[in-house]
C-alpha cells in the first residue's frame, strides 16, 4: 500500500475518530505488535507523539483490529 499525502493523525484526531479516551488509546499504543489490538502508529523523530496513518487506521478497523503484525494492507 502506498501512503497518500493524506495529514497525519495525532491521538486526539484517532481518538475522536474511535469514540475512544486518550487513556485507552495510550494503553493499546504499549501492546506489542503482535497482540490483538495494538494500533498501528508512527514515532517522528523530534516528536514525543504518535502519529497514525488514517488509511492505515481505517484498514485495521475494517479488518477487526488484528494485530499489528497481522495487519493486511492492500496495494
């Protein structure tokens, strides 16, 4: 899957889009990646804060929140 030049998500952004509390959404982001519901995220250099890919995120939704690891991304 290529990635768009489509602005990057950061946890407020994901967490409205989820209906999810920050707290939540940090708990997930300490999952490693092959545990069932760990997001798939991005770390910037020179950033603290995740950033997420919102094809990506719709992906992994659509897909039943697998694993990171197990996620399928289409090209």
């Amino acid at each position: 899957m290529s990635i768009s030049k489509e602005p990057l998500w950061t946890v407020d952004d994901l967490r409205g889009y989820l209906r999810r509390s920050r707290r939540w959404v940090y708990t997930r982001l300490g999952y490693a990646s092959d545990r069932p519901g760990s997001i798939p995220h991005l770390r910037l250099a020179g950033s603290r804060s995740p950033r997420f890919v919102p094809s990506i995120i719709a992906a992994w939704v659509e897909q039943g929140c697998p694993p990171v690891n197990e996620l399928v991304l289409e090209e």
